[in-house]
C-alpha cells in the first residue's frame, strides 16, 4: 500500500483513480474547491482525514474510512461504492451516502438530510444519526444499538432487522416490506402505514395513529403509550402489554390487549377481533 501523509488537496480529482492508497492525517480543503477527490479508486483507507469539499468517495471499490470528518460543505461523499467500511467517523454532509452496496458502519455520528437512500446491505451498529427520508427504498439493513431522530425514515424498505434501536420520528416504516424490530422504542406519529410482513417484537410504541393499512402485521408483548385510532384497515396479529386509548376498524386478524378506552366500528369491513385481558367497563364489545 502506498502511504500519503499530512497533506492538503483542494484541487479537481486530486486522487482520482488511486489504488492501494493509505491517505493519513489529510485534508480536502482549500481555495480551489475541486470536488471527488478520489472518484473511481479502489483499495483505498482514509484515516484522521478531513473532508470539506464536495464528493470526495464516489465509484469506489474496497473502502474503508477510520476516525475522519466530512463537514456540512462535504456533499453527497459516498454514492455509487461498494464494500465499505465507515469507523468513528462523522458524516455531516446532505445525502452522504446513496446508492453504495455492502456498507458497514460503527460508531458513527451521522448529521445528513436524505442519508442512505437505495444502499444495498447496509449494517450499522452503536451509530446515532438525525436525517430526514432516512435510508429510503434500501435493502437487507441490520442495524443494531443505533439512536435515530428526524421525519419520514425507512420508507419503502425491505428485508431489514432492528436491534435495540432508539427512533424519535414521523411517518417511519411507511410501505416497509419484511422487517422485524425487536427490543426497540418509536416514537411518532403515523407509524408504519401501509407495511407488509413486519414485525415489532418486545418494542415501545409511542404515539399517535400507528399501524394502518397494514398486511401481515404481527406485534410480540409491545407496550403502546398515547396511542390512538390503531390498527385502521390492518390485517394484525397483536398481543399488548399496556392499554391503549383507542382501536379503530381493524380489517382482520386479532389484538390481545389488557383494556381500550374506544373500540370503533364504523366501517362493515372491520372483522378483526379484540380480545381484553382485563374488565374495561360496560358498553365496550369486541
């Protein structure tokens, strides 16, 4: 591997086509303001470097990004990559990474509008990370121990697992297609409309209207907090831990839960059963 250490490049394609490079202890600065720095290489690790023009990794194979910082001037740095590999790494830039195959990511601060859209297996662990469309039509995502906060994340993905996972957002896991999220908390409003095949095992569900319009929904002892109007139009299997405020026209299917301050049935399509566990006060049917 050949080495470059303790420079600045601030010109167009400084490292263009580069391969079997070690970049140390570098920065992409300057009044020049060239961007892809090192489009089209491969073989490539950048360590302690600093990234403040405009997308510096794109088309490239065998990457991997250690201790380094792409600042808010640092656009779009990874798209079109592949096997790659991000460590303690701060990427602050809009859209930072988009359409990359085989990424892994650990221990990293992500602060970027429209991060990770149509990345092909992606797994990120001990990350936190604030975006808005979050990881976007991509697939085969593992993630695990990774705090997130923003609007409209994980739409339209599929094949995805989430471990231990904090989630403070909006519209989340709209048209998601083969998901399981286990031991996580969302927190929202709109959860998961329009979902098939998901799963949320042991999870914290917070806020309102979640879970309509679903296919094949199936929830494993959940808590739900200020939840209301659930479950509209939803084919659901369900078992509760915790009461909810209220259950609107679920489609089919059957919600197992201690007490519901409203069951409403409006609508003759609504088949799916409620079963309490516990007295909920006269008037209430299942």
């Amino acid at each position: 591997m050949n080495q470059i250490e303790h420079q600045t490049f601030d010109q167009e394609r400084a490292l263009y086509g580069a391969h079997r490079l070690v970049v140390s202890h570098c920065a992409f600065d300057g009044p020049a303001d060239g961007e892809s720095a090192l489009k089209e290489a491969s073989d490539i690790e950048a360590d302690h470097c600093f990234c403040n023009l405009r997308y510096p990794f794109w088309h490239d194979h065998r990457l991997k990004i250690t201790n380094c910082e792409m600042t808010e001037l640092c656009r779009a740095a990874l798209w079109y990559s592949q096997d790659v590999e991000i460590e303690d790494t701060k990427l602050h830039g809009i859209k930072a990474l988009r359409e990359c195959d085989r990424v892994t990511m650990r221990r990293c601060d992500i602060r970027s509008p429209e991060f990770g859209w149509s990345v092909r297996g992606i797994r990120m662990e001990d990350c936190t990370a604030e975006s808005e469309y979050f990881m976007m039509r991509s697939d085969h995502l593992t993630f695990r121990n990774v705090q997130f906060k923003g609007k409209y994340s994980f739409q339209y993905i599929q094949d995805a697992t989430f471990d231990n996972c904090t989630f403070d957002t909006k519209d989340a896991f709209w048209h998601a297609h083969n998901v399981v999220v286990r031991n996580c908390v969302v927190k929202g409003e709109y959860l998961a409309w329009y979902c098939e095949g998901v799963t949320f095992d042991h999870c914290k569900i917070i806020g309102t209207q979640p879970l309509c319009y679903c296919k094949n929904l199936t929830l494993i002892d959940c808590e739900m907090l200020d939840t209301d109007l659930c479950f509209e139009k939803s084919q659901v299997q369900a078992t509760l831990t915790t009461p909810v405020l209220s259950i609107k026209n679920p489609r089919s299917g059957c919600i197992t839960l201690p007490s519901v301050g409203e069951i409403i049935r409006d609508d003759p399509e609504s088949q799916g059963e409620i079963r309490l566990t516990q007295h909920e006060g006269p008037g209430l049917s299942a």
